[in-house]
C-alpha cells in the first residue's frame, strides 16, 4: 500500500476513533487507501486523491 498523506491518516484516525465501539471492525488495504468494514460491510475509504493541474485550451 502507498503511503498515506497528513490529510489522510488524519481522517483515518477519526473514522477509528467513531467506528471503536462497533462490535465487529477491520480495516483493509483497499481501494489505494484505507477501508473499513463493518460485520464484513463496507462502510467508508479514505482515499489519497492527488490534484493534477489541468491546462485548458481557450482557442
């Protein structure tokens, strides 16, 4: 798996903090971020997206 960005590992602490107290929880490599399964559901990604600048053609 790639490594996460600030922006996603802090997402991801916060999905971990507000999934705790779900009796059946796994978190997956999935999607080239994190996911997170509830009694084997998916429930929610934290995706790394990347900005790509685009140039547009005004002609």
């Amino acid at each position: 798996m790639a490594p996460t960005t600030e922006p996603q590992q802090r997402l991801i602490t916060r999905l971990r903090a507000l999934l705790a107290d779900e009796p059946v929880l796994r978190e997956v490599a999935m999607f080239g971020g994190r996911s997170f399964m509830v009694d084997e559901k998916l429930v929610v990604s934290a995706l790394a997206l990347e900005r790509r600048a685009q140039a547009r053609s005004t002609g």
